[in-house]
C-alpha cells in the first residue's frame, strides 16, 4: 500500500520526503516558494522554484560557513571557476557485475570482458591449414582440368582460345560436358572462398600472443570457479593456438612486469599492515572496475594508470642513459680532476718526469671514458630492444647516434682547451 500523502502547495509530496525542495547550497536553508515538478525530456524529474518577486531569499545566509570566511572578492574571483557538480542521470553508472551474472557461459564470458588482457581465445589455426589445403588441392584439380581443355581446343579449336564469344557460343551448345565456361566459374567460386579464409588466417597470425602472466590468470579463474565441464574447458588448455583481442600497448613485457611489482608489493604491505584490501589497489584501479567483482582474489588494474607509472619510469631510464655517462666521462677526463697544467703540458714548476706522468693518466682515464662509452651504448641499445618495437636497422640508428653524442662529450672534455 503505497505511503499517504499530503498537499504542499501546488505539488503532492510522501511523507518521507522534505515538504519543500531543498536549497542547492547543501545548507539548512530551504526554499520558501512552492515548487514546480518539471518532467524533462530525458524522463527525469528536476524540481525549481517559482519566481515571485514578493518574497526575498537571504543568499548570504544560504552560503555554507567556509564561504562566509572566504573575503567577499575572493568569492567572486573563485566562483566563476567553481564548476557545477553533474546530476546523478549523468554520473550514474551501470557495470555487470561477476557475482550477479549466472555461473558458467555467461559467467566466464563476463570475466573474459572485464580486463581486454583477459580476453584470449582460440584461433584454430589447425582447422584454417586444413581448409586452406583443402581448397588449395581443389583449386589445383580444376587448374589442370582447365589446361587440359585448353589443350584439346588448341587442336581442334583454336579459335576458341582466341575469343571470349566464340567460346561461351559453342559453349551453349555443350550442355551435359564439363567445358571451360564451366571450369571457370567453378574456379572462380573455389578462389573466393580460398582468398577469404587465407586473408582471415592472415589477419589471424598478426595477432599478439597472451603473456605468460594473464594466460595464467585466465586458467586460474577457471579452475577456482569451474564455470564450465571439464570437457568444454579443452580449448582454453591450448596454450600454443591462444590469441589475444588486445592489441597491446609498445613494450607490453614492461608493463605485465611492472603490474607484477605493483601486485606483489600490493600483497606484501597488505601482510605488513594487515589491511582488508591490498592498499595499493584503490590507487590502481578505478571505480568502474571496481563494480565489476567483489572476489577478493580478482584485482583488476587500470591499464591507464599503470601506463602513467611506466612513463615516468621510461623517462627516468633516459634521464639515467644520457646523464650519468656524461658525469663520469666529465670526472675522468676533466684536467681539473688532475691538478692545474699550463698549455705546454708541463705543471706550473713540475720537473719533466710529472708532466710524462700527468700525460699517462690522462690517457688512461681516456681509454676508461671509452670504456664508460661502450657500457652505456650496450645499455641504451638493451632498453631501445626491451621497451620498444624498434625494427633493426632503427635499432642500429638509434644506437650510432647515442654513441656519437658521447664520443662528442669526451673529445669536448679532452680537446685543446682543456
């Protein structure tokens, strides 16, 4: 039975609910004009007041006691850029949740949609080499049975080969024998069907293999919540023919690895401070992702907030690769690091044999800078080979042009005016 209700002025309102619509600054305050109930077109109801110039509204009591400190200015400064928050049709969300969907098919494919690292499948390329050879020998019977024809007109019928018409007029009046015109057509349909599954399997091929680490994830959920008979889960025990829908991001090793080191300190500082939730998965994982499970064994990580985390960690290692070669190939070549010497190479009164001395480290600490030299390069070309897709000979480029900036360095430490 629904609630009784009562009359407030030009609206009916529950009892439950307030007797006049509440005013938007959040306070005590209430409007003192009846409301009007407007249906927009979206379907949902807005309630605003009716404008009467007869009753006055006190604004200055309506603000909440953080604004009436603020200083009148700076209330008019800060509130042309205060933003409006967005009402609950715009906000709300809707997300399938695993724990509300029913067990089994519907079950696994909602988990495989949650995260695309969880969305792998078969791509069967068994069965596309068998109807691809298939096709193939079928097309290569009716290539020689056309070359046979071919042949037996050229004997007899040249003209035949010559004429397109001539061939589909003699052609109508052979109607029970296996002729070219027919050949062909059956050609034609046998390459359509194999050019389609061959561009298929192509488009197939190019797509990216399932790490180790989410194809572990996806069989372990399916042996904790056997969502399926031990029959129907075969296909996802075939690692070797499993294809990711992800496309993946450039260095998506990095990634799975640095998401590794998220989860495992994730788990350790959960040990360490005996928390509900891994304290680090709020900050890794958005409120959407959030909604989709309740599992505590489920940790869905959000893939833009780990591309932030690697970014900075990309750019710390350039930061390292072209900033510490440079410091140490400074201390060891740099004159100062070796005492004042004037331009002859000879110290400021030092005998002969502490200018040959000097020279000798100098060329030492030359042949160390170059050893600084090739170090770095092997570590820039192992991060070029690690973190990016870089093709050969891009990888060599890279790798030369690295090398020639600090060759350039050590002949600036070393030249004349040092």
């Amino acid at each position: 039975m629904a609630p009784p209700r009562t009359m407030t002025g030009d609206t009916f309102a529950d009892e439950k609910t307030p007797q006049s619509p509440v005013s938007p600054t959040g306070t005590d305050v209430t409007l003192a004009e009846d409301g009007i109930v407007e249906i927009a077109n979206d379907g949902h109801s807005t309630i605003r007041p009716s404008v009467r110039t007869s009753s006055l509204i006190d604004l200055e009591s309506a603000q909440p006691e953080s604004e009436k400190r603020r200083p009148k200015f700076l209330r008019r400064i800060t509130g042309s850029f205060r933003s409006e928050p967005e009402p609950e049709f715009v906000t709300e969300n809707k997300t399938r949740k695993l724990e509300e969907t029913p067990n089994g098919f519907p079950r696994l494919a909602a988990f495989q949609s949650s995260e695309p690292n969880f969305s792998l499948y078969r791509s069967f390329s068994y069965l596309h080499s068998r109807v691809l050879l298939d096709l193939q020998d079928e097309i290569t019977t009716l290539e020689k049975e056309l070359d046979e024809i071919d042949w037996d007109d050229f004997g007899d019928e040249p003209d035949r080969l010559r004429s397109r018409e001539i061939d589909i007029d003699a052609a109508g009046g052979e109607e029970n024998t296996r002729n070219r015109r027919v050949v062909l057509r059956e050609i034609k349909d046998r390459l359509m069907d194999y050019d389609k599954v061959l561009i298929k399997a192509r488009t197939l091929e190019s797509f990216q293999k399932p790490s180790d680490r989410n194809y572990r994830s996806v069989r372990r959920y399916c042996h904790n919540t056997k969502p399926l008979m031990d029959a129907e889960m075969d296909s996802i025990r075939s690692k070797e023919d499993i294809v990711s829908l992800h496309s993946g991001r450039e260095w998506l090793t990095f990634d799975a690895g640095v998401e590794a080191m998220i989860g495992q300190m994730d788990h350790l500082l959960q040990k360490v401070f005996k928390t509900k939730t891994p304290p680090l998965l709020k900050y890794f994982r958005t409120p959407e992702a959030q909604a989709k499970t309740s599992d505590e064994f489920i940790a869905l990580y959000s893939s833009s907030r780990i591309d932030k985390v690697v970014n900075i960690l990309i750019t710390l290692v350039i930061f390292c690769l072209l900033v510490i070669p440079i410091i140490l190939m400074y201390e060891l070549t740099s004159t100062v690091s070796h005492g004042d010497f004037d331009s002859t190479g000879t110290g400021t009164g030092s005998s002969s044999g502490l200018s040959i001395a000097a020279i000798d480290t100098s060329n030492r600490d030359t042949f160390k800078a170059v050893g600084v030299l090739m170090v770095f390069t092997l570590l820039f070309s192992a991060a070029m080979s690690l973190l990016t897709k870089a093709a050969r000979h891009e990888l060599f480029a890279a790798s030369a042009a690295y090398c020639a900036i600090l060759v350039v360095f050590i002949g600036n430490f070393t030249g004349p005016g040092n």
